[in-house]
C-alpha cells in the first residue's frame, strides 16, 4: 500500500484550489495580480474571505497525506512514511501535475505536512510568521523566516534526542526549506532591494501588530515574576518543610550522611542539604525552558519591533521600545549563558559537600574547598538573579511603553497591494 498512498499523495497535493476556486467566480489566477494559484493571490484578487478558505484547502491537502502515514501499522516505518507522504503533497503543490507542473510556492501545503509531522517546530514557525507579518507586513518575509525557524528548532531537537525519527523530520525540514526558498527568490530579491508589496493596512494587522508586542512581553514579564518569585522559592521552602518534618514520608529516608553533626563548612542541620538537592533537580528541569522561552519571546517581540521602526521612521516610541527589549534580550541570553555557570558549580559544590560528609578523617583542606565551592556557586547564582532582575525591569519599561504608544494616522506606513507569498 506504500506506493499508492504515495501517488495518492502527489495527485491530492496536485489539486489545484486556488485555480478551481477563481474559476468557480469567474476569474483566472494564473491572469491576475501576481498570478500565482495561492491563497495569498486569491486573498487579493477575491478577498480575504476565499483567501482563508483557499489556504485551508491547501494547508489540508499537506496535513491529510501526512496524518494517513502515520497511520501506518508498522511502527518502525510510520515516521517515515508520513515524512514522505507529505512530502509528496507538498511537491503535488509546487509541481502539479494538472497544470504542467508549474503550480504554487508552497507554504501552506507544507504547513500541513508539518503541523502533523512536527507540532512544536510548526507552533513556533507560526508564530514567527505572525510576527514578522504583524511587524513587516511582507508575507513572503514571515514565509522565509518561518521555514528557517522550522530547520532550526527541528535540527536541534535531533541534536537533543539523536533519533532516527528526529532525523528524517530534520532531513524533511531543511528539504522543505530549501524548495519555498527556491520558488521565494523573486520575492527574495524585492525585499533586498526594499521593492516587495505589503500586506494592506486594515484593523486586523493593526490589532495583530499590538498583540504580537504586548502579549509576548506580557507572558514574559508575567512568567518571570512567577518563577523567580512564586516556582523556585516555593519549591525549596516546601522540600525544606518535608525533610524537617519529624512525620517525613516512607519513600523520603534520610541518609546516613546527613544525620550527622554538620561540619564547620556547612549549615546545619543536614536535613536541609537533601532538601536542596531535591529542590535542584526539580528546578534544574525547569531552567532550560524557562530561557528558552525567554529568548524565544523576545525574539518574537523584537521582529515586530524592528518592522514597527522601519515603518514609523518618525517616531521615536517604537525605537526606544526597541532599544528596551533588545537590551532585555541581550540580558536573557547572558542568564541562559549563566544558567550553565550555575549548574557547573552547583554540581562541583555537590561532589566536594559528598566528600566531606563521606570521608573520615575529611581529607586535609577539604573543608576550605568546600566552602570555596558555596562561595563560587552563591557568586554565580547571585549573577544570575541580577541578570534576571534586570531583564524583567527594562521589559516593564517597555511593556508601558508598548501599551500606551499607537501609530498616528499620518505614522502608518506599508504599501497597498499585497505580497505574493504563498
């Protein structure tokens, strides 16, 4: 049953809705505005109400293909046969063979593929896209930059896992990439020459522009408060409760170890270092997505930015908010840099705090690096804590500014026309 539902594949992603659909209301796509069979080309020349039906269309005629593959009973070939499922849609799209092969750009049809095949790189793909969109108000820009957002986040979670799985989806990634790079170099070329049409400037992208600025800084702000606030301290006051708590549970013994006197470099009592430990392991989960998140906020919030700057020459709001996220950014990444200084040190404090409590006699001088290693570790995480503070203060800075500042009438920039993306 492979090969047909590979051909099956090809012929549904053939299927041209964009063309069946102008036809349907008496206009030829392939003759009008950019003459692409897209829905961002129907979106112009029909409205955007049958541009958001035809995008459907497209984006289902990716998404099925690949969701009937996964349905495949082998699970040793079910990855791989709805990787190559959608992809054979999505070549269906760009290589029809009911129109000579010369068919649509592709992101939509490969959107579909992807939600299916890869939801979390897809959700941040979309974003991104919203983003610069919001921001640019270029299409084929936030199609461009999705794509390459897509190849990376994918890439790295085959960097992470090493599975074989994990491979073929960043193999499909970077594959797809590549093609809608290929069909965009036009677009490519007016946007490097600053010539590319934009989106029309309505209520929805103005709404959209303010909510892709406000709302990731506020989840930033709003998350950040509440773990450096609420999550870490909550979590080694409560592991600090049970281990002190004569009541302690069964499944929560307390070594030998830390029943002992505790040793002039350590506070006492030694319960206290299991609930540290405890409260570590959960919070050293959490750090990796909680930067990640982070960063990745402030990225989205920075392509909006420097869209609203570029559009707004005049204006010096969007620039100072600019300046305040970047500098907010920057900040995020240096404590992502730090998060791995801390966890270096936490654990060198760890190893040497167990040969302490282990060894007896201690070895001489054990107990000065001992208390060296706290010392480091309470430095670097001390650096942590400012770099924190400090990235959530400029962002309240901006946030106030996001929030009050809108575009005046005469402010508002962007071309008529829109941008053939897709």
């Amino acid at each position: 049953m492979f090969w047909p539902g590979l051909l099956a594949s090809y012929l549904i992603g053939s299927i041209p809705f964009g063309l069946i659909v102008g036809r349907a209301k008496g206009v030829d796509l392939r003759k009008e505005g950019s003459g692409n069979i897209g829905a961002t080309n129907v979106g112009r020349v029909l409205g955007a109400k049958w541009g958001l039906v035809v995008f459907l269309l497209d984006f289902l005629k990716g998404a099925v293909p690949a969701w009937a593959g996964l349905t495949n009973p082998s699970e040793q070939t079910r990855d791989i046969t709805g990787i190559l499922y959608g992809l054979a849609a999505f070549t269906g799209h760009l290589f029809p063979l009911f129109l000579g092969f010369k068919g649509g750009k592709g992101v939509a049809t490969g959107a579909g593929a992807v939600a299916v095949l890869m939801p979390i790189p897809f959700t941040l793909a979309i974003f991104t896209w919203l983003s610069l969109v919001a921001g640019w108000r270029m299409v084929s820009l936030g199609s461009l930059a999705a794509t390459m957002i897509l190849s990376l986040v994918q890439s790295g979670l085959y960097w992470k896992s090493g599975s074989e799985g994990s491979l073929a989806l960043a193999g499909f990634a970077i594959l797809a990439t590549a093609l809608v790079w290929i069909k965009h170099i036009g677009n490519l070329k007016r946007i490097l020459a600053g010539t590319e049409s934009k989106v029309k400037e309505s209520c929805l992208w103005e709404t959209m522009e303010r909510l892709m600025v406000i709302t990731p800084l506020a989840l930033w702000i709003g998350g950040g408060l509440f773990f450096t606030f609420v999550i870490g301290p909550g979590v080694f006051s409560w592991f600090e409760a049970l281990s002190l708590s004569p009541d302690r549970p069964y499944w929560l013994p307390l070594p030998g170890e830390f029943t002992q006197p505790a040793p002039a470099a350590l506070p006492g009592p030694l319960a206290r270092e299991q609930a540290s430990r405890l409260a570590g392991v959960v919070v050293n989960k959490i750090f990796p997505l909680y930067y990640f998140g982070q960063v990745f906020l402030g990225f989205l919030v920075l392509l909006v930015l420097m869209g609203q700057a570029k559009r707004h020459p005049g204006c010096r709001c969007p620039g100072w908010i600019l300046r305040l996220v970047a500098s907010a950014w920057l900040l995020a990444l240096m404590g992502w840099a730090m998060e791995i200084k801390v966890r270096q040190a936490y654990r060198a404090r760890t190893v040497l705090v167990d040969e302490l409590l282990r060894e007896k006699p201690p070895t001489p001088g054990l107990e000065e690096k001992v208390r060296a290693a706290r010392r480091a570790f309470g430095i670097s995480h001390g650096i942590s804590l400012l770099l924190n503070f400090g990235a959530i203060g400029l962002l309240s800075a901006g946030f106030g500014l996001a929030v009050v500042w809108r575009p005046k009438p005469h402010e508002a920039g962007g071309a008529a026309g829109e941008n053939p993306g897709s």
